[in-house]
C-alpha cells in the first residue's frame, strides 16, 4: 500500500476531517494514505474515517465521536499518539486500529476512552505499545469504556507507559500482556471497579539484567483473570488494594504457575489464586498489608510469606513450603488451612498476634525445639516451627468462628 502523507491545515470547516479544505492540497487522506494532524481540529469528530495510518503530533487534543479506521501497514501501524497530542474516544466512538495502536512514541501521548454508564466507547486493536520508545510518555485510561486487543500489549517498553481502567472499564487481552518490558522502560497499570482479562500470560517487570520495572495496581472493585502464568519479575510489584487478581481460570488457558522471582513483590489486601491446578512459586516476596490477603492456592519457593501490622494473610493451601514466615508487627494474624503441610520457620510471633487453623481445639509447645504441635480430639494435626525467645510465654488456644485461634499469653 503505497499512498501519501496529507497533512491537516485546518482552513475548512471544524471538526470535519472529510472536508477537503482542511487538507494541505485540498485532498481528504484515503485507505491507502497517512493523516498527519498537529494542530486542533477545532470540535468534535463525528461520520467515518478511513485512512492507513493516522499520526497526532502535536499538542493538540481530537474528541472523536464516531468510527476511526486504521489499517496500519507501514511505519507508523495504525493510530499514532505523540509530540503532546490527546485522542478522546467520547462514549459511543469506536476505533478499529488493524495494526498497533502506539502511544507515546518518542514523546508523550495520551489516549482517553470514554462511557457514560449506558454508552461506551469502544477500542479494537491487534496490538498496543504504551510508551514505546526511549523518550516515549504514553498514558491510556479506559473509563467505563472498552478496549478489545486481539494480540499483544506492551505498557512501557523502552518509555513509560501508564494503563489506568475505571468506572467499569473492560480490557480484553487476546495473547500476552507485558508491563515494563525492556531495560529502561517503566510501566505502571492501576485497574479500579474495572477489569483486565488476559487470555495469555501477564509478566510484571522482569529480571534486572533485562527488563524494565513494572507496577500493578488492583484496588478496590478492580479484577484480574489471566489464562497464562502471571510472572512477577525481579523488578515487578503485584500491589493489591481490594481487588482480586485470578490465575489459570480463563476457558483454553495454559497456566502452570503464580511466580515471584527473587526481588519481586505481591503486597496489600485482596485476594490472589491460582486455580485449574496452577501453582505459586514464591522466591520474592508475599506480604500482607493493609487488611486481609486471601491467598489461594498451593505455595512453595525460597521466599517468604509477610504479615504486616494490624493486617491479615489467609493461606488456602495444602501446602505451604518457604523460606520463612514474618509477622512483622503489632496484631497480625494468620489463617492457615487445616493440615497445611507447613515447613517454614515462623518469626516474629508475639503477644497481640494471632494464628488460626480450623478443627484444632489443642497445642502444646516444646521449648528447646521451638516446635508447636497441634492437635484434635487428642489427634495430631500439624508441627509448626517457631524461632524467637518465648521464656516467660505460653501459647493457649481459644474457639474463634470456628478456627482454633492461638495466640501468645504471660505465663
């Protein structure tokens, strides 16, 4: 497809990119041609327009309401956002991009999809790069509106990149979705009342030597499913603040694992599973803060599992086998599954703090070993191993909702 690059001059009438006035040369952009436009189209966009690639440059800001078109074969692949420029996609709009929608090229971009509780704006794209290249400065925000990417996503690649979903947003992601993707690249998502799916694999951040840093941020109403692994690099963070964050539970998905690599962090309060036999592999670390974290799932790795101040972990697993266990403040507590085969050391454990399993009514505690055991009806349950000074303390066990809550006492 080999057609021209037109330029927008604006001499026409406001707003409509079919008039050929506001054309350089009096001719509109077609199928086979680029739109450039660096300066304000002066309203809003409304009808259909078919071009090849359209490039914003500038610090202008286009509010579409009716159909974009892209095919997106050469260079520039479709919408391109950059040098300062804004694309609004107001509730109702619709943008079929048939290649790459990139945002933030060499310069910042922003991209706003919006929706009105009845009426959303719809984005179609096979792939997106937010933040592509080194000075790129992309931000995307999906607000109560949708987005369909049947491929890839970068956000942050060699730039900085920002996703931001809210008010109900929708994000559908056809394969893999990569956040912070090579050295040097940032890339940060914010997912609130409001939902990501990806069918492939999600990687935040990745391993030093190589990758970018890579944030995630699930609050409150926010929920994540991915079919894939979800992979938590050396320099990735899971931060959960209410949402939920779910893996291996998309129709056709190929996950095998949760993992956290060393440097990697899960923290916050929601809730986070692998299901359909994925697994949690934690060489980072897992940590609860600011309220409870649901974990479900079987872990095990050379990491450790956290529980922070005034803050909640429960651990819905059979198996529990890491480097170490931290309460690492005043009235933590602790909710493990009943017979949890459990071989991590505990630290930290004092007065104010709390450790409850199901079906145990009894414990007794070996000093010179520091081993808690459990039982039922006089019947063994499980050997937990604590480290730490316990003279002068006895553990008792009392019936809370149903769980044997124990906790330390002055003896």
């Amino acid at each position: 497809m080999s057609g021209k690059t037109i330029r927008f001059n604006g001499k026409g009438q406001p707003g409509n990119l079919l008039d050929p006035h506001n054309w350089a040369g009096g001719v509109v952009p077609g199928i086979g041609d680029t739109a450039l436009i660096a300066t304000n189209v002066g309203g809003p966009v409304n009808g259909a327009f078919s071009v090849n690639n359209m490039m914003l440059l500038g610090t202008e800001k286009i509010v579409f309401q009716g159909i974009l078109n892209t095919v997106g074969v050469g260079a520039c692949k479709g919408l391109m956002v950059c040098d300062g420029a804004t694309a609004v996609f107001a509730p109702g709009a619709v943008l079929n991009d048939g290649n790459v929608m990139i945002v933030g090229n060499e310069a910042a971009g922003t991209v706003l999809a919006q929706g009105n509780g009845a009426v959303h704006s719809i984005l179609n794209t096979v792939d997106g790069n937010i933040g592509k290249a080194a000075a790129g400065v992309g931000t995307v925000t999906i607000d109560d509106a949708i987005w369909n990417n049947s491929g890839h996503v970068i956000v942050g690649n060699d730039g900085n990149g920002t996703l931001n979903v809210t008010h109900g947003g929708v994000v559908n992601i056809g394969t893999n979705l990569d956040v912070g993707a090579c050295k040097g690249g940032l890339g940060q998502i914010a997912v609130a009342n409001g939902s990501i799916a990806v069918s492939g694999s999600l990687h935040i951040g990745g391993a030093a030597a190589t990758a970018g840093s890579g944030t995630f941020s699930v609050g409150a109403g926010g929920v994540v499913t991915v079919g894939g692994d979800l992979g938590v690099g050396a320099t990735g963070t899971l931060n959960l603040a209410g949402g939920s964050v779910t893996d291996g539970s998309i129709a056709g998905g190929t996950a095998s694992h949760i993992a956290v690599q060393a440097g990697g962090i899960i923290a916050g309060f929601g809730s986070i599973s692998a299901t359909n036999g994925a697994q949690i592999w934690d060489q980072g670390i897992i940590q609860a803060t600011g309220g409870t974290l649901t974990v479900n799932g079987n872990i095990a790795g050379n990491g450790s599992l956290g529980i922070g101040a005034n803050s909640t972990a429960v651990i819905n697993a059979s198996t529990l086998k890491l480097a170490g266990i931290s309460f690492l403040g005043s009235n933590a507590d602790l909710t493990l599954a009943h017979g949890s085969a459990i071989n991590a050391p505990i630290s930290g454990f004092a007065i104010g703090d709390i450790l409850s399993m199901a079906s145990v009514d009894a414990v007794s505690f070996n000093a010179s070993t520091g081993v808690l055991t459990l039982s039922e009806h006089s019947a063994f349950v499980e050997n937990l191993h604590f480290v730490g000074n316990f003279s002068g303390e006895m553990f008792t066990i009392h019936q809370q909702n149903g769980m044997g809550a124990i906790s330390l006492q002055h003896s």
